[in-house]
C-alpha cells in the first residue's frame, strides 16, 4: 500500500473519524444484540443459562484481550493493515458459526475468531484516531464513541428482523458480510506523520539475548508494566475498571431475557435495547463536548466516576417493577451513565498516559478487562440457575458498579490531594531558595582596607 504520510489535525482526520465510528459501531455494538438470539441458542443446544452466556462471554472477553496482539501488529504493520485484517477475521468467525452444530464450536468461531477480529479493528481504530487528532482529541473520541451507540440501535433491530425470516444461522451468515465493512473504514486509516520517534529501539540493535530473556522484555515493553507500576493513576484507573466491568456487562445480556420472562413481547423487548443506543446517539456527542472545554480538563475523571455511580443506581430500577414501562424508563436512565462511560472511558486514559505509551498501555488495560468480562456473565448465568430470579442479577451489577466507583473516587481524591501537597512543597522550597538569594544579596559587600602610608627616617645613629 501506498505510504503517504498525512498530517495531524488536517481535513483527512475527519475521514478517519467516520471510519471509526463506523468500526465502532460494528464491533462494540455488536454484542448487545446476542440477548436477541439467547432463548433460541438455548432451545437449539439444550444449554443452561451458564452455558449459552459463555458464547457472549468469550467473545466480549476476547475482543479486550487482543489488545497486546494488536499492539504488536499496529507497531510492525500499522493500524491500517491492523483494522481491515480484523474485518476478515470477524467476518470467517461468523460465517463459520453458522455452521456450529454445538456450543463448543459456537465459543471458538463466533466467540474466540470474531471476538479476536473485532479486537484487531476496534482498537486499531482507537490507536489511529488517537495519532490523528491532538488539539481535537477529547471531541474526536467523543464522536467516534458514538459509533457503538448507533451500532447500539441498529444491531438489535436487524437481529429481530433477520431472526424471524432466516433463524440465528442465517442471520449469522449474514453478519459474516456486515463485518467486512471493517476492511474499507481501515483502508482509509493512511500513516500518519508523527512528531515524536518511537521510543522502542530498532530491532537490528537490540543486543544478543537469551530466548526466554527477549521475550519477557518484549512482552514488558508492548503490555506497559512499567507504566503500571510507576504511574499511580494508571494503576487505580486500570484496577478501577477491572472490578467496574465485573457488573457493567451483565444488563447487555440479561436485559432482553428479563423483559421476555416477565411477559413483554419479542418486539419490544428488542426495542429496550435500541432505546439505549438511540439515547447515546445524542448523548455520548454532548457529553464529549462538555467535558472537552478547558474547564473541565482536570476534572474529566470525577465526570467518568460519576456516570458509573449513576449506572450502578439505575439498575435498581428494575428491581422495582418489570413492567415495560418503568423498563424504558430504566433504559433511559442507564442510557445517560452509559454515555458518560462510553465517551470518556479511553479519553481518560489518554489523560493520564502518554500518548507514546498508549498503544502498549491500551493493550494491558483491555487484557486485564477480559478477566471480568470473561467470568462475569457465566458467574450471572449460574447465579440465575440457581436462585431462578433476575433479580439478583441487578443486585450484583449494581454492587460492583457501585463498589468501584467508591474505590476510584477514593483513589483520585487522594492522588490529586498528593500531588498538590508536592507542589505546595516544590513552592515552599523555591520560595526559600528565592528568600535566602535576596538575602545574601542584601549583605553589606566588605570594604578593601584603605592604604597605610608609612615614613621611615634614616638618620646616622
């Protein structure tokens, strides 16, 4: 491919964004449509609440943990070629799911192939978005972050329409073109002519190793250990969003199957879904924009905190009642926190890293996510089996949200209370310094001793 270098903040800047919105949408968005096929997964496969959530799970989990993977190709091949390889591996993943004949095949096409594709795209996205805007950047991802809210509205939608003329086969077969849209808003992603030089060395001069030696020192540099150790806000905000996710991806879920257990149609319950994305459509925009003017640019995180504070409240509301009335209300309550998540979840990061770091610390933070992303669902599933009530579903989701907001309010209020005492001290000592140079200036300068003329006579005694 041709190597044209463009510039940062110029007129294909805004091109990239429509690419990665549109990417966004496809890949985060695509997961809150899984609750749409989840009764007819279950009655196909004679699987439990546990083992159907695996299939979501693992694609969720997947699509975090290839953050380290895709550091490696963005750093040797660039985002472009990183983007559009992960259309075609979602694309192979969910036409070959249509062809699964069991769970097992299900969790390692549709979940591990498409949820590694969507991995390759979404976050090569990210990282491309990243370098092509600096000024802009706040409001850049602001607006990408609303691709997933359109991908939010439009993917349950079609998933209702294509479930009933051609089953979760062909609707997955389907799927497997819609995703190869990911290879076109990839080959607009040209290189981008950077200002700083990469900070990791040429490879011809990294000196003679051991095996094991190379590889530990690789896998350190691309999965940002020593960010995470020696940045504190890293460190809390990475640990933060870890326990966050342990409850922020049940709803996604378990959303639609609550509706339908307590009697609402088919329909509507698929509406409750793409009620969330329409409300985030305007939402995630605004939200971006505020928190992007000069006033808020030190506080962005409290902002991020408490949209997960309100997320964790809100779904108290289905405890409540089910009736789908009070269910759209809850759906556009948790529309609001989930807006404030979306839009500022990597503008944080970005605040807080440096961008020659983002890459490899984008992909330690979406490898520590999968843990809980991973284990949450099948945790709620199995909770489910065994109380047989969505409630304590919600309660869950509502503890660790909750739980982590506490901990990152907690954690930030301290660290910036530190780091003001530290430039207090930093003054306090340059004000002593200033004192004690005026002081030494303001002594008396000492005086040469004045000429002693002395006579001597020489008489002849």
């Amino acid at each position: 491919m041709p190597q044209f270098q463009e510039q940062a903040e110029s007129r294909w800047s805004w091109v990239v964004l429509l690419a990665t919105l549109v990417t966004q949408g496809l890949t985060l968005g695509f997961p809150t449509c899984i609750g749409i096929f989840f009764a007819d997964l279950q009655h196909d496969f004679q699987a439990s609440n546990s083992e159907t959530s695996w299939f979501p799970s693992i694609m969720i989990s997947v699509l975090h943990a290839g953050g380290p993977i895709c550091s490696i190709l963005v750093e040797y091949f660039g985002c472009r070629v990183t983007v559009m390889l992960g259309g075609v591996l979602a694309s192979l993943g969910m036409v070959a799911s249509s062809f699964s004949y069991s769970l097992s095949q299900l969790y390692i096409t549709a979940g591990f192939i498409t949820g590694l594709g969507m991995s390759f795209s979404f976050q090569g996205g990210i990282t491309a978005l990243g370098h092509y805007f600096s000024y802009h950047r706040t409001q850049a991802n602001a607006l990408a972050s609303a691709g997933v809210s359109i991908g939010t509205t439009l993917w349950p939608l079609l998933s209702r329409y294509l479930l009933e003329v051609f089953g979760w086969r062909g609707t997955f077969l389907i799927f497997g073109g819609v995703f190869l849209h990911c290879c076109i808003c990839g080959a607009v992603m040209r290189p981008v002519s950077l200002k700083t030089e990469s900070i990791y060395p040429p490879p011809n001069k990294v000196p003679a190793q051991g095996c094991l030696l190379t590889c530990a020192q690789a896998l350190r540099r691309r999965l940002a250990f020593d960010v995470f150790l020696q940045n504190q806000g890293y460190r809390f905000y990475t640990l933060g969003i870890v326990w966050m996710l342990m409850g922020f991806t049940v709803p996604h879920i378990f959303l639609v199957p609550f509706a339908l257990s307590h009697n609402v149609e088919e329909d509507k319950a698929a509406w409750l879904i793409s009620i969330i994305g329409f409300s985030n459509i305007f939402l995630r925009p605004m939200t971006g924009v505020v928190a992007g003017w000069s006033i808020f640019a030190g506080h962005r995180v409290y902002f991020f905190i408490l949209a997960i504070l309100l997320n964790g409240l809100s779904n108290l509301i289905c405890v409540i009642s089910a009736d789908f009335s009070v269910l759209v209300f809850y759906c556009l309550v948790y529309s609001i926190s989930m807006s404030g998540i979306g839009a500022l979840m990597f503008q944080v990061l970005m605040d807080i890293v440096p961008m020659d770091r983002f890459s490899s610390a984008l992909g330690l933070f979406t490898i520590l996510e999968s843990i809980p992303v991973l284990i949450s669902p099948p945790l709620a599933g199995l909770l489910l089996d065994t109380t047989g009530k969505y409630s304590y579903l919600f309660y869950m989701s509502s503890f660790f949200l909750i739980s982590a907001a506490l901990f990152l309010g907690l954690s930030f209020f301290t660290l910036k209370k530190k780091e003001k005492m530290m430039d207090r001290a930093k003054e306090i000592i340059a004000l002593e310094n200033d004192l004690s140079l005026r002081s030494i200036e303001d002594l008396p300068v000492p005086q040469p001793p004045q000429a002693v003329t002395y006579v001597t006579y020489v008489t002849s005694v």
